[in-house]
C-alpha cells in the first residue's frame, strides 16, 4: 500500500526521525500521566483481541529505559489478553490523550508475573506484566475526538478503599461460578 499510495518514502522518513527503542522522558511523563490505554494481543493462531486497561494516573510505570510495567486488575475471569500473552507474548500497546490530543505506540513482548516485586505497589493487582518494547513512536493526532473525563471509574483499585461489587457480578446466573474472592 505505500508504493500504491506513493508514502514510502514519507513511512520510511517518519519510522527513522521517530521510532525508537527506548522511552524518552517526554514518552515517560506521558505514560505515567495516561488513566487508561489500549492492550492489543493475539492468541497462539495469531487472532487478535483488543482490551481496554484502565487506572489512576501512574498505573502504567516506566520501570527501564525499554520496559513498562502496569497491574493486572479482577475482570471477568475469562484472561483473553493475558492468557494470549502466555502463548504470544508480542503486543501492542496504544496510548491516548483525549483532551490534548496526543498518542505513542509501544510494540514489545510481554511478561505476566504474580510475585513481581512491583505487585504489592499495586493496589488490588493480581499480577504484575511487564512490556520489553521494541518500536515506540507517536502517531498522529489529528483524527483523534477532543473527549474529556467526567469522573473516574469507582471500581479502580485504590488504597484505603473498597471498590464496589460490579453489577454483573450480583446477577442471578453468573452467581454459582464467581470464584470466592471476587467479592459476589
């Protein structure tokens, strides 16, 4: 497509001016700054799954000069994107500014670790997964919707509370399969 649509040169220009291997510090205080990201994975066949990843700001930490770590959090039990990353650790991480319109692509290899020395950092983590990126480059802002936040999500894990009890999880069918500790 970019020697049908002539931009190979333009590709090319763009991946050598901007794409990296390591976070800068402007990729790091935008990171950090990020309440939510976009988590691409594929499974062991190679089909793709989206997820979205949501926390307070700082959630997501630069931890190396390639590396970021960030908390798994009590889902729906059903492990897509981590359970791909156990069989196809290459992902793909998408991170959006809304209301200053901005975002950085990270692609690396993912690792899952449940006794991370991070986890503790993270309240109401299940494990910990650290991303080893590869190719970091921003991307073009300019389709992007000018949203703001109304209110964070009372269901992100933080200390000194108690998130609620998701709805779903007090429905009549799902209530004879929720594992113990979910809190349903």
């Amino acid at each position: 497509l970019q020697d049908r649509f002539d931009t190979r040169r333009l590709a090319d220009r763009l991946d050598e001016r901007l794409g990296r291997s390591a976070f800068t510090a402007e990729d790091r205080e935008f990171i950090e700054s990020r309440t939510m990201f976009f988590l691409a994975t594929a499974d062991a066949q190679g089909c793709p799954d989206c997820s979205y990843k949501g926390g307070d700001p700082g959630f997501v930490r630069v931890t190396g000069e390639s590396e970021i770590a960030f908390p798994s959090y009590d889902g729906n039990g059903m492990f897509r994107s981590l359970g791909n990353v156990l069989v196809n650790a290459a992902v793909a991480l998408l991170f959006i500014d809304f209301e200053q319109p901005n975002r950085l692509r990270v692609n690396g290899r993912a690792s899952i670790d449940d006794d991370d020395e991070l986890l503790d950092a993270f309240t109401g983590a299940q494990v910990v997964v650290r991303v080893r990126a590869e190719r970091i480059f921003p991307n073009c802002p300019r389709y992007i919707h000018r949203l703001t936040t109304i209110e964070p999500s009372l269901y992100v894990p933080r200390a000194g509370s108690s998130a609620p009890v998701p709805k779903w999880k007090r429905m009549e069918m799902f209530a004879d399969v929720l594992p113990r500790e979910s809190g349903g």
